[in-house]
C-alpha cells in the first residue's frame, strides 16, 4: 500500500506525454513533412528529430526508417539534448520534455512562461540551459526536473546557447544579441556585436574559439572566447554550424558548407535538397545528418563528401485538390503538371502528366474511369488517368463539379458559376441573379446545388442552376469559402466577417436557416467536410500552418485532432466515415483510416456521464487482452478549447511501460483494449490523468 502511495504522487507530477498513435498519417513526403530544427545522433544507432506540428522522429538503424510521433498540445519542437544513452530532452513552448528510455515516452515540465524555448543543453548529469522568445534563459541543477529563469538583460528572441563548462556558456538571438556568462548563467554579460543580423547559432569548440551563423549567410568567429568577432559572408541564409573539433565542422542553410581549417575557409558540400537546413549534427569526423524544412533529412557517412537524402517526396508542389472513388484509387491535383494517381490507398502515386506549365485546380471523376481535372484547362479521362485529353483549351477554372458525364459546374478563373451540358467542352456563364465572386459550390445531384462567395452569400439552386434562391448573406462585407453537404438537409459553411471575425455556420433545414456555431478572431477557416449530420471536420490556417478539428455532436463542441504549422491544408476528401485524406501545399498528403482518431479507441455509449471515472478492466486477471472503460464528464465546448486525456500503464516498480491514450476529448464514455502480449506476467496499473484528475485500477496479466 505505501509503494503505491507513491507510485499515485509520482503520476501526478510527472503527467508523461508519451505519444499514442496519430488518426492521421503521412502519404507524403515520407517519413514526414514539418519543419524539423534539431537532430541528433544519441550513439551509434539511434538517431532522434524534432521539429514543427509536435514531430519526435525515433531511427534505430541511423536513419533509414523512422517511427514518427505527433504530439498537438506540444507543437513546436525545437531543441534536443540527450545527457547519455536513455536521459534526454526536447524544448517546446513554455515546457521541457524528459525522457529516460531513449526517447520511447517523454514526461512534460512547465517552465511557467509561454514562450517558445528555442535551445536546450546540459554541461553535465545535473546541470543544463535553456533559451528562448522574450529574452528567456532557464536553468536546471537537478537533472531537469524544475527549471529556474535568469535575468538575460533582453527582449530578444534567444534562438540558440552553448556551453563549454558549467560555467563559461554563449547565447546568440535577434538583432545582433550575443551573450556571455563566466558563473554558470548568474550573470549575463552583454557583448556588442556591431550588427542587427539575426544570429541562428553559437558553437565554442573551446573556451576561445567559437563561431556563430547568421540569417543573412554570415559566418562570425572569435579566437577570444566571443569579444571579438571576425566575418565571412556567403549570402544566402545560415541556419547551424557544428564542430567535431578546432579545425574541422560544417555549417548549413541554403546550402552545406565545411570548413578544415578552423572556418577560415569553406567549400561547398554537395547538396541532394533543395530544401533549407535548419540543424547539423555530427557524431565523428565522418558520420553525420543534416535536416530542415518541410522534413528533409540529409546523411553522410564522408565526411560530407556525399550526401545521401533520406526522405521521400514524390513532389514538392503544392496540391490544390484530393479526390477519390474508393478506398483504393484516388488523384491529387495541384501546381507545375501535378496530377497524381493511386491504386492502392496512397501507398503509391504515379504522376500522369508531365507538362509542368499546366496548373490543376480541381480534380472530380464521376466512376473510375471517367474524370476531369481543371486549372489552365478544362481536361477530361475516360479511362481512369491513362490518358488525359483537352476538351477545352486555356479555359482556366479553380474548381470543377461534375454531376453526370454531360453535366458539370464550375468557377472560372474570375470566381463566376459557370456550367457545360457537353462534358466540359463549352462552358457558359451561369446567371445567379447576385454581383460578386464564388469561391465554393458544391451539388447533391443535377438540380440541388448551393454556391459560396463574396458578401458572405450562400445561393441555393434547386433547377440545376438556372436560378438561384439568396439563403444566407447579400452585399455584407466579408466572404463565404467553403461549403459541404451530408445530405439534402444538413451543411456546413465557413467564411470570414469584417475584423477577421471567422464564422463557422451549420444547417439543418437544406440551407432555409443557418446557425452560427463559432463566430470569433480564431484562425482562419479553410475547408469544412461532413460525414454525417453528427461527425464532420474543418481546417484552419494561419499564415503557412493549418490545423484539424472534428466534431461527433453535430458541431456543438470542436476538438484539434491534428496539427501541421509548415503546411495549408487545401483539400479535404473521406470516401466513408473512417477513411480519408486531406492535401495541401509542398507536396502534403494525409490519411487517416479511423476517422482521424486514435486507433483502437471506441466511444462506448452515447449518453453522456456524470462524472470522471476509470472502470476497472474486464477481464482481470487477463490473458493476453483486457478492455479498459473510463468516462470523460466534462471537455471543450467551444472553438479553441482543449482538454488532454491520458491513459498510462505502469508496472509494479511504477516504470511507464505504454501510453494507450493521448488524445483530446469530448464528454462521453470510451473503451480501450490492451494487448499485454510482450510484457511479462504480474500486476500492473492503469492511470486515467487529466489537468486536474487522476484514478488508477490495478491490473493482473497472467501468462
């Protein structure tokens, strides 16, 4: 009973952000597309990436697989930093995350500042740094588990640190910050750099000499341990700089630079992306890695004399449109001749057009043979995508809807409704009897259509467009975007009012009324898609990010389901309630096969409970699989809200052996199963911990 008094204190403290597995997954590029802005190797083989939208990368083998992690309530990912071959840790916005297993499981610990902390090192077992926006230094001396802030003397964003001793460390920011202690960061002297350049990061191969890299392509040294600075320019950005010694080290941006001779001189390395590199790591003279943007990761096993690209992308063009007829065969349409096609699921892709001066807008097929695809032409297939033929030249559209193989609806490049009778050949101004832009339609069948645009109108047509009914909107300022329809009856719509107030509005009358679920300066609503009158999506986009969100309740309360800050989401497509896919900019494609939500997890019952409660498992003692119940009474009710909701297993020593849940969830009652084949027979204990809960049932596994 005592050993369990603690093991319940231990939990409550150190709540783990192990990562259970993602409802969406990447299609493309592989392993994944974010951001990544730190890479290490923590010895020979196991190798360690974080970077944007939460991604942890794990490679046993030195790179050539990955297993990838996303974890939303962490998104920003900046710094890794691994004390020997199990103790590690990760920078995130206001928190620092531990590992003790080599990074299977991570435990979260505020720094009590929301602020995104950009660089993390440890000097020795005890004592580490960290630095990040604002001016923020932090310390540790036990081992990472409490963090205290240091007066820095700025505002500055701090983007990089380094170390030497547990006394003499470097920090470099914005505008020319350079920084420098001699008392193990109870002091921070300033050192006037005579630049505004924003510097990217510091590495002292020794107490005197030291480099640091800039965003405009400068590489800085000191030989008097940062007083003073000499500068070489290579004009094009400059993201991190690693030495293996005095003499010998790398530098990476827009390109990959070594030097031999201490940064007096470097070449060019050859370079297999064209992506930027935002970190360089390198485990001897030899073995090393390289990563960056939209998930490149680069390695060499020479020195840098080859680079070998360890990703996988069949395109780095943004896609503007996903579609799919089954759960097998699909096309994604998209920018410089990309038209994409699978057979199976997305596994695969073959581009089947090689003109890279046609853009693709829209992409529909009415079975799988017959199809149209539609940008700087309207272009049509009978034959699934074998053959692609111009049915009408240079006629630019940015969306195209098929109803039958004569009959099809459209925008033209100039936002107008317009309409073929003739399988997209001739087309012809639609007269929707209102002045302005469309920028969405979308038709249940040949008559009963509606269409989206300025002045935040939504127009319903029920004749197959020859009129069209005002339902929603007029001559408002502001704008309607995206339009979906389960069914006749049930629609969603999303658009934004004057003052960037975005709208989020929902139907259950065919369009007669409109309810506004979420008016507000969130971000900005991109697409919306309904599965039924109670499940459905949006996404949302702020400046190169987007984000998932999913409702079960028909929209009365939204959850974040997944999250991408190095990509817009441009296209949503589910050809059932479990399986779908979305695409977007540089090349990203994402599929789900469970709805977008953990798989393996099941709401139990549709009544919501009174209470938090974790139910003891069935069958217990258990041989191999139990199922676990636990009830979720209270969750986000409106747009931005979140509620984290864990489910651990520890064994009996109180050691974290999986997480089964890490999700953000509604009310309701939910059932997992656990399979305890590999794990030994004995007593375990299951943990059911939100921001203010925790329950634990203890578990026999019996072999």
């Amino acid at each position: 009973m005592k050993k369990l008094s603690i093991l319940s204190f231990l939990i409550f403290l150190s709540i783990s952000n192990a990562f259970s597995q993602s409802g969406w997954f990447w299609q493309n590029p592989l392993p994944q597309g974010n951001t990544i802005y730190d890479i290490l190797m923590i010895d020979n083989n196991n190798v360690i990436a974080v970077g944007d939208g939460g991604t942890i990368l794990n490679s046993s083998n030195l790179g050539y697989n990955w297993t990838n992690s996303s974890h939303i309530e962490d998104v920003y990912m900046r710094s890794i930093c691994f004390i020997n071959n199990s103790t590690g840790f990760v920078s995130s916005q206001g928190k620092i995350l531990r590992t003790s297993n080599s990074g299977h499981n991570w435990t979260a610990f505020s720094l009590n500042y929301l602020v995104t902390i950009e660089s993390i090192i440890f000097v020795n077992p005890q004592t580490g740094f960290a630095v990040g926006h604002n001016g923020k230094i932090f310390k540790t001396t036990n081992a990472g588990f409490n963090w205290d802030s240091s007066s820095s003397g700025t505002l500055e964003p701090l983007l990089s640190c380094c170390f030497n001793d547990v006394n003499t460390g470097w920090v470099v920011g914005w505008n020319g910050t350079i920084l420098k202690t001699t008392n193990s960061g109870n002091v921070w002297i300033t050192i006037q750099s005579s630049t505004s350049n924003r510097f990217t990061a510091v590495f002292f191969a020794n107490n005197n000499t030291g480099w640091i890299t800039s965003e405009n392509g400068n590489i800085y040294k000191s030989v008097n341990g940062g007083l003073n600075w000499t500068s070489l320019s290579f004009g094009s950005y400059l993201g991190s700089i690693h030495f293996c010694d005095v003499q010998t080290g790398w530098a990476v941006g827009s390109s990959i630079l070594k030097t031999t001779d201490s940064g007096n001189n470097w070449i060019v390395q050859p370079d297999p992306s064209p992506d930027d590199y935002k970190t360089v790591n390198f485990l001897n003279t030899l073995t090393g890695f390289a990563a960056g943007s939209l998930g490149v990761i680069v390695k060499t096993t020479n020195g840098g004399s080859n680079w070998i690209l360890l990703t996988n992308k069949i395109t780095s063009n943004s896609f503007e449109d996903i579609y799919f007829v089954d759960d097998q065969k699909g096309w994604a349409a998209g920018l410089n001749g990309s038209l994409f096609n699978t057979l199976n699921g997305g596994s695969d892709w073959s581009n089947q057009f090689d003109n890279s001066a046609v853009n693709f807008r829209s992409v529909r097929f009415i079975n799988n043979n017959t199809g149209w695809a539609a940008g700087t032409h309207v272009m049509k297939t009978i034959n699934g995508g074998i053959n692609w033929n111009i049915v009408a030249a240079n006629y630019s559209m940015n969306k195209i809807y098929p109803v039958d193989n004569l009959n099809l609806f459209g925008l033209d490049f100039n936002n107008a409704i317009v309409k073929s009778s003739n399988g997209g050949a001739n087309w012809n101004g639609v007269n929707s009897g209102f002045s302005g832009g469309y920028y969405d339609i979308f038709f249940m069948n040949g008559l009963t259509g509606w269409a989206a645009g300025s002045g935040q109108k939504i127009l319903k047509t029920t004749d197959g467009g020859s009129t069209w009914i005002l339902q929603y909107g007029g001559n408002w300022p502001g704008y309607m975007k995206s339009i979906h329809f389960c069914n006749s009856l049930t629609g969603l719509a999303a658009g934004l009012n004057p003052g960037n107030s975005n709208m989020l509005l929902k139907t259950t009358n065919g369009g007669l009324n409109w309810n506004v679920l979420i008016f507000g300066p969130q971000y900005s609503f991109n697409r919306v898609f309904l599965l039924d009158s109670n499940n459905g999506f949006f996404t949302t986009t702020n400046y190169a990010s987007s984000d998932i969100y999913f409702t079960t309740n028909g929209g009365i309360s939204w959850n974040l389901q997944f999250s991408t800050v190095s990509n817009i989401i441009s296209s949503i497509c589910f050809i059932n309630n479990s399986i779908g896919w979305i695409a977007g900019s540089n090349g990203m494609i994402l599929k789900t096969t469970s709805g977008g939500t953990f798989v393996g997890m099941q709401i139990s019952t549709n009544q919501l409970p009174q209470s938090l409660s974790l139910q003891q498992n069935y069958p217990n003692p258990f041989n191999p699989v139990t199922k676990i119940k636990f009830d979720i009474s209270s969750a986000p009710i409106s747009f931005g809200e979140r509620l984290g909701v864990k489910l651990i297993i520890f064994d009996l020593l109180g050691r974290e052996v999986t997480t089964l849940v890490n999700e953000q969830l509604k009310p309701g009652s939910y059932e997992v199963d656990w399979d305890g084949t590999g794990f030994a027979s004995g007593v375990y204990f299951c943990s059911l911990v939100t921001n203010d809960f925790i329950e634990t049932k203890r578990m026999v596994l019996i072999k």
